[in-house]
C-alpha cells in the first residue's frame, strides 16, 4: 500500500500529534461515544428551542414579534458559546478532551489569539505592497520546526490563490530586529495560509445566513402556526404545537437512505463523481429548495390572509 494510503490526509492527529492513520482511527468505536453525546444535546437544544416561544407568549405574555425575536436572539448566543470551546479546543484542550471533559482544564501554553495572527499578516502585507514576490515561493519565510509557530498544529503548503498576502512572508532586512523576528512584519506561510483559508470561507459562511434565516422559522413562526391548528388526532390527545418540528427530523430520516440509494448512484453516472455531488453543489442544492420551500410558504400564508 502506498504510504499516502496510510493516512486520512484530510488534517486529522492522533493523541500524539501525529497524522492519523485510517486503520487506527475512529471507526465504529468511537461512534456510539460521538452519537450519544449528539442525542443528549440535541435533546436538550431542541425541546427548549421549540418550547421557547409558546413559554415566551403564554407564560410572560410577549407578542408573537417580541417572542420570535427573543427566541432567534437566543438561538444565536447558543450558536456564539461554541466559539469559547474552540478557543479552548485550539489554544489547550484539544476537539475530543474539550468534548468530553470540558469542566477539566488541562493547562498548556496557549497558541495565541488567532485573530492577532490574522491582523499580523494584513498589516505585514499592506507594508510590503511594494515589495515584489520571489518567483521560487520557496524562499518564503517559514519556521524550520516540524510544527507550526502554534504548538500542536502542523504546517500548511502555499497555494497559489491570494498571492498579495504572500508578501506578508517575505523577508527584508528591517523585519529582524537584534536577531528576534517581528510578527507584525513578517509572518510564516503557515500564518498567511489560515488567512487564506478563512477568506475563502467567507462566502461560503454568506450563504449559510441564508439558510440560517429560514431553518430559525421552524422553531419560532412554525410553532405559533401551530397553535392556530386543530392537533386533535382523537378526542383525548392532541399533538403539542411544539412537537411540529418533529416532521423535520422525520423527513431527514425518510430522504437520507432515498439520496444514499437512489439519488446519489443517479448523480455518480451523470457527473462522474465518486459522491454524485460536490460538496459545494450539495449546499447549492439544498439553499435552492429553502428558497423554493420559503416561497410556497409564503404563498399559502398571503392566499390565507
């Protein structure tokens, strides 16, 4: 087996530091662990985002306006907390240890605000937008160490794209003061790379806002529906309105094996692709049936009113 068979090649360290190996790593072991923790957190997030709003109405007697804005208000803070485990995941613990012993702290050097690392390679950059590009890119600054400047994180190869941020790597002689190297003059290709990388996430995270406004309706407008609706399904029970988001797991659960089986061996013969579709295009897709899904809404809600 060829040796760039071995690893996972998409990132992935051991509890070493080291390239993963696909043989070794993760596999249904780790599976009922991850799963679980998934069950009982999206448990927890989701019977209070769908209560929410009937609570909000009925219990403190806000207006539908007021109580969708709240909800959603509390929607993003659940989604902004997140970011302080990442912080703690990337600067100390690690993804698995912050997972699953997050009250533990496990003291490290930390790696550094990445946003300092982000606003040294634009101020480095925007000094050297005289200075000309070396046509070898290997003559790019770069730590000669096996990791990266941040401890525990590898390094990452120079692409092409974004080449003016390149210039934040190249080394003049004001960027050495008494032997020490001035970040906010020059920065590793490692630095410039994880700017690189977040631009070109950009748009794509654009989108996602997108998606965002019209995936918050099903815990929020969807419910106050609800409450408008006859539940009954026999004299003595009735569907809580609450529960109406239910469907959306249920059509996950109907469309997963119908895209698996059917779709993607469909899409796998037109486009060549080993997965049928591209990760970009499936976003592309799925965006296009919120749309089309946001306007049927409306639609029927206008003919109603």
């Amino acid at each position: 087996m060829a040796e760039e068979d071995v690893y996972t090649k998409d990132g992935t360290t051991d509890f070493c530091n080291k390239p993963a190996i696909k043989k070794k790593t993760g596999t249904w072991k780790a599976c009922p662990y991850i799963l679980g923790n998934e069950c009982c957190e999206r448990l927890a997030y989701y019977g209070i985002n769908t209560n929410l709003v009937n609570y909000l109405k009925y219990q403190l007697n806000q207006r539908n306006v007021v109580a969708v804005n709240n909800v959603t208000n509390w929607s993003g803070t659940c989604y902004v907390t997140p970011l302080l485990g990442a912080f703690l995941a990337d600067a100390y613990l690690g993804r698995y240890w912050t997972i699953a012993v997050f009250s533990i702290i496990y003291v490290f050097k930390p790696g550094g605000s990445p946003i300092t690392r982000i606003f040294q390679v634009m101020v480095a950059s925007f000094r050297k937008f005289r200075v000309q590009l070396p046509n070898d890119k290997s003559l790019l600054y770069e730590i000669s160490d096996e990791e990266s400047a941040v401890k525990g994180s590898r390094k990452l190869d120079h692409t092409e794209q974004l080449s003016f941020l390149d210039k934040a790597a190249v080394e003049t002689k004001p960027d050495r003061i008494k032997g020490t190297v001035n970040p906010w003059r020059l920065c590793t290709v490692t630095q410039v790379e994880e700017l690189k990388s977040i631009i070109r996430l950009l748009p794509i995270w654009a989108t996602g806002i997108i998606f965002s406004a019209v995936y918050s309706q099903m815990g929020t407008l969807f419910v106050l529906q609800g409450n408008t609706m006859d539940l009954h399904i026999t004299q003595s029970f009735q569907i809580p309105s609450a529960s109406l988001s239910l469907f959306d797991t249920l059509s996950v659960i109907f469309w997963v094996p119908i895209y698996d089986r059917v779709i993607v061996p469909l899409a796998r013969k037109l486009t060549g692709h080993k997965n049928g579709f591209t990760q970009l295009q499936r976003i592309a897709i799925g965006l296009a049936i919120s749309i089309l899904a946001m306007l049927c809404s409306g639609t029927l809600t206008s003919n109603f009113n």
